[in-house]
C-alpha cells in the first residue's frame, strides 16, 4: 500500500475547508476561534458551544468528549475510518489529488555496480 504524503494533505486542506465539507455550523466566533456543537457525538444542543477550533492553527477539541486532534483526526472521528482511508475520502471530498509519498532511493540502486564473478 502506498504511503499518503499527510502533510501535504494538512497543507493544502485547512480545517476551515473540513468544517465547510461536513456543513457545519458554528455558534460563535471569536477571532480566529469557531465555537458551537460537537459534529463527532451530534451533539442534541444545537446551541452549545462545546466544540472549539482554531483556524489559525488548524485544530479542534471537544471538552465533553474529548476528541481533539487536525483536520485529518476531526475527518476521521467524524466518519470512523482509518487515518489512511479517512485520508483518501477527504482528498476526493476536497477535489485534489491524494499527494503519494516518493519511494525512498534503493541503496542497492545507488551503489556503485559490482563486477561479477565472470569478469573476474
């Protein structure tokens, strides 16, 4: 399975974008920080302000569950799927292209060629 470079994926997706994708709605705002009901237990109160995030710094929390984490862990709590899989599903939900790690340079591949036992 091929590696998902994540934080590209963080760079180009900010929370703001996350939130935008799964409708939510804040109650309040103060500068660079959203208040409002938690989308991770769907919250009954509409009106509470449990749910915290920072745009600025891309992250949320939760004080009555306590889920807290970036915009990759909010689109994974929110649809209870592996990092990876929450991952792709966000990327396509976000119309951009998933960001594949490079495969690492193969030592073998980068090593001087040894002469074989023939040449010898």
């Amino acid at each position: 399975m091929a590696g998902i470079d994540y934080r590209e994926v963080r760079a180009r997706i900010p929370i703001s974008r996350v939130l935008e994708l799964l409708g939510y709605q804040s109650q309040t705002r103060r500068g660079h920080q959203l208040r409002g009901p938690c989308p991770i237990q769907e919250s009954s109160h509409s009106q509470s302000d449990i749910f915290a995030v920072h745009l600025g710094k891309h992250v949320y929390y939760c004080h009555h569950c306590k889920s807290g984490g970036d915009q990759l862990k909010l689109w994974q709590a929110i649809h209870k799927r592996s990092l990876y899989r929450a991952t792709l599903e966000l990327c396509q939900a976000a119309h951009i292209e998933v960001p594949w790690l490079k495969p690492a340079p193969d030592s073998r591949c980068t090593s001087s060629p040894q002469r074989s036992s023939r040449n010898r």
